[in-house]
C-alpha cells in the first residue's frame, strides 16, 4: 500500500530493540494522569504512583515554587527509568486568569457577610487584593459577581467606591490566598498571557516537559501566542488548550486546529456556564477533540471524596465510567494526588474502574469514514484489517508519534505499540489512548528483518502469546523517505519459530 505519512520509514526508525518490559497492566486504554504536590512528596510515593499505573504526572505553577517543581520533576524522571517505561510531565501554566493575593488572609465566609475586594499589588486592612487593577472598572453593581475557585464562595457585587468593590456573600466557602476568581457580565477583558506565563514557560522548557496545558485560553490565537514562546525557549512540548470558559468552547474549531489536544476543566467551567450543563459540554468537547484525533483530557473532581476518604462513592465511580464511555483520551487527578489522604490508592482505583469501563463500547470514529489524506488512509485501513481478522495489537514505529495518533482516531479496541528510537517522542505517546509506547534502538538491515523486530518488541511490552496475530503499519526505503505505505499480517510463532 502507498502512502505518505509523517516521518516514519524503516531507514529513519529501525534499530535492533532494547524495549523495557512493562510493570503493569497493559490492558487500560484510558491514560491517567495525577498531580503532583505535597503529598506525592513523601519519600517513595512517586515511585509507588508510577509502579501502580500511572501514565503521566502534573505540575500546575499556579503552586509552589520553581525549585519545588525541579525537585518534583526529577523525582518522576528516576521513577520512569526505575519502572522501564515512558511517563509524561505535564507543566500547566496559569494564563490569562484573576487571582487572589497571596498576602489574602483565609478564612471561610458565610452568607450575608460583607466583603470588599480590591485590584492592587497588596491587600489593604480589612480587604481582599486581587491582582488586576482593572477590577473596578471590570464590575457592574447588582449585575455582577465575584465567584472564588470551583464555585464557592460567591458574592454579590452590591457597590464600588474609591477603588473597592463591596460585595454580600451569597453563597458560603473559603477565601484562601492565591485562588483563581472570576467576574460574572465583566465589562473589561482580561490581559494577554504576561511575565509569569513566559517564565513559567520558560521554566518547562528548562524540565523539557512533554506537555504544557495553557490555562483561560480564549482562543486559537492566545494558543499560537504560546507556541510562539515555547519556539522562542527551545520547547517541542505538545500543547493542550484548557476549555474552562464559554468563549473557549465558542472557538473550539479553531482551539483544535492550533492546539495538540484539549482538556475539558469542569470547575471553572461549571462556573462559567452553570453545573447543569457541564455534563453535555464534556461530552461536545470530547466528541469534536477526538474527532480531529487530538488528546482529550478530562479534569476536575473526578475522585474527590478520596482527598480524605480511602474509597469514591458511587457517584465518582459512575462519572469517570462515563468520561470513559465518551472516548475520553486521558483522565486527571488533580487535589485528589497533590494533597489527599490516599494519592497510590486513587490511582490504582481509578485504573480498575478504567478496566471495567472500557469493558462496554466506547466512543468511536466512523471507521469508513471519508479521510483527508492517504496517510490517514492507510492507518485507518490498518484499524479495519486488525478488527476484520481479530489481531491482537497493532504495531507502529514512529518518529513523531503521528501514525499512532492516525490509527487511535479510530479507537480500536486492541493496543497499540508505537516502537519509537526518540525517548521525547515516547513519553508524549505515554497520554495517548491505547497507545503502548517503548524504545527501539539499533538498525536492522532488511524490511523483513525489521518486521520480525516490531513483532518481537509487540511481544515483550503487549504480554502477545503464539498464535496471535499483529498487523504492522511501517514506512519502506521503496517509497520516498517519511512515509508509512506498507501493512502487513504476522502471527506469532511458538517457541523457536519464526512469525507467520
């Protein structure tokens, strides 16, 4: 079969195999990623996190300190090189989003209580500082309100005089230093990203992060304004785009054509556009996101009763079931890992409900549907074959990761191997869903003898048995160099046999 595709050719990606055995399960398809924090801090934890699963870790810079995030960053390297297998860092960065100050004094507010609030670089006596000066001009007296993190606590704005804001708490909650607000029916924009988006960029480019997850994106354009930063920083991270306010899923078709994948953030969300109908956006976003064959990650209280408790409640346990069920890429643990009670446990529990999830039919693309290239063509002939003659798995060496991405548009239901000589390129596979990825080193000197090699490294990281069959989607020296064009079928042999 001819096709041109991304980089993948048996010249540029053959090497004799050094693939690390996988410690875990191999069958989840649905990738898990955790936050970093407090908690995983503890000596081993990290280590025990990525024993038990996980798939990729986060460090959200709107916490701690840049030396903390270099501690914590090396931490997961060594746990990946311990486990033999790719984990992703994931660096997010805050974005174009208001603030509380950090010299906010916490302390919870009941309904009916009066609060002032103030935009300065510190809070005055008796006030709340909120770093954006323009807060006073931004608010419209008995229209708008100031809502602080996922919902609560939240007030009305009653009046504004010399510089502050008075507000009625209508809905009872903490204040704490450096919690993200937002200001309902505000008459002025928020700024661009600014210095502290840049240095934190910066600072992930510094931990060569796999991933950067931009926070309030409004945009496509506030997406290409970071990947012009992270090409000024030397950065070749993927960049996830944060759904987190209306006009963001307004502008989702041109969000996906910039971006590397999406995150459907539910509390900010929720705030935006009501808790009600935040079932009905994850599942739009997770749709059109996979649909264009982006990663799509979904956040946000996923297994929140497990900060304290050693088990979710029912109601947890059916909500990531459900994000499951709409084809959802990855799924996040956010306070649950950073500061819980349980960080190990809410991983492995999240990891078994994932395998009984994906038990029941999951979202999936039209496998006849019309395609926009030959490369797409070819892997999604590749997906058909693998399903029309029940393989085992589907084994794809990559230099980019695209031939991966290509065939889990589709989301097969078998995994598949993506064999990649780049470490980079394996640990940005490492959130992808179905998606195996391990390292191919070496060169082989035919394309018969590098079949037999794929095989061999599908064997050893997909736990494959004699007699199954694989189907392996490589690029040919016949064709032009970065091409994948050739299928083929191969059943495993017993032992001391050759493939069939």
């Amino acid at each position: 079969m001819g096709a041109g595709h991304e980089g993948e050719s048996v010249e540029a990606c053959v090497r004799p195999l050094g693939v690390a055995r996988l410690s875990v399960v191999v069958g989840r398809r649905t990738k898990i990623l955790a936050t970093l924090g407090p908690a995983t801090d503890r000596p081993g934890v990290i280590d025990e996190l990525v024993r038990g699963g996980l798939d990729g870790a986060r460090i959200n810079t709107a916490h701690g300190h840049p030396d903390d995030w270099r501690r914590q960053a090396a931490a997961l390297r060594a746990a990946s090189e311990s486990a033999g297998r790719p984990v992703a860092l994931l660096v997010d960065i805050s974005g174009p989003k208001l603030r509380l100050l950090e010299d906010v004094l916490p302390r919870e507010v009941l309904v009916g209580e009066s609060v002032t609030f103030v935009g300065a670089e510190e809070s005055p006596d008796g006030a709340r500082g909120v770093a954006w000066p323009d807060l006073i001009n931004a608010v419209i007296p008995g229209v708008s309100e100031i809502v602080i993190g996922d919902g609560a606590p939240r007030f009305s704005v009653v009046t504004t005089y010399e510089g502050e804001v008075r507000c009625t708490c209508i809905r009872k909650g903490p204040v704490e230093p450096r919690k993200g607000i937002f200001v309902t029916h505000s008459r002025v924009e928020l700024p661009a990203m600014g210095g502290h988006e840049v240095e934190h960029a910066e600072i992930a480019a510094e931990l060569e992060a796999d991933f950067i997850a931009l926070s309030f994106v409004r945009s496509g354009q506030d997406i290409r304004r970071l990947r012009s930063i992270l090409d000024s920083v030397g950065s070749t991270a993927r960049v996830v785009a944060k759904i987190e306010r209306l006009s963001a899923f307004d502008a989702l078709d041109d969000i996906l054509a910039v971006s590397d994948g999406v995150m459907v953030a539910r509390g900010d969300l929720g705030v935006q556009a009501g808790v009600a109908r935040v079932p009905i956006l994850q599942k739009e976003i997770i749709h059109r996101a996979v649909g264009d064959g982006k990663l799509a990650i979904t956040a946000t209280q996923m297994l929140e009763s497990m900060i304290t408790a050693p088990a979710p409640t029912r109601a947890e346990a059916t909500d990531v079931a459900n994000a499951i069920l709409d084809g959802t890429s990855t799924l996040m643990l956010s306070a649950e890992t950073a500061v819980g009670e349980h960080p190990v446990e809410v991983v492995r529990v999240m990891g078994e409900i994932a395998l009984y999830a994906q038990s029941e039919p999951v979202y999936q693309q039209d496998i006849e549907a019309p395609v926009e290239s030959r490369a797409e063509a070819l892997m999604q002939s590749a997906v058909l074959l693998a399903r029309q003659v029940g393989a085992a798995a589907i084994v794809v060496p990559t230099t980019s990761g695209g031939s991966a991405r290509a065939a889990i548009k589709y989301r097969p239901q078998l995994p598949l191997v993506a064999l990649c000589r780049d470490p980079a390129v394996a640990r940005q596979l490492a959130l992808d869903w179905g998606v195996i990825p391990a390292l191919l080193e070496g060169e082989a000197d035919s394309a018969e003898t590098f079949v037999e090699l794929m095989v061999s490294g599908a064997i050893e990281v997909a736990g494959l048995r004699p007699g199954d069959t694989v189907v392996v989607a490589y690029g040919s020296t016949l064709e032009r160099p970065g091409s994948t064009n050739v299928i083929v079928l191969r059943q495993i042999a017993g032992a001391g046999g050759r493939t069939a």
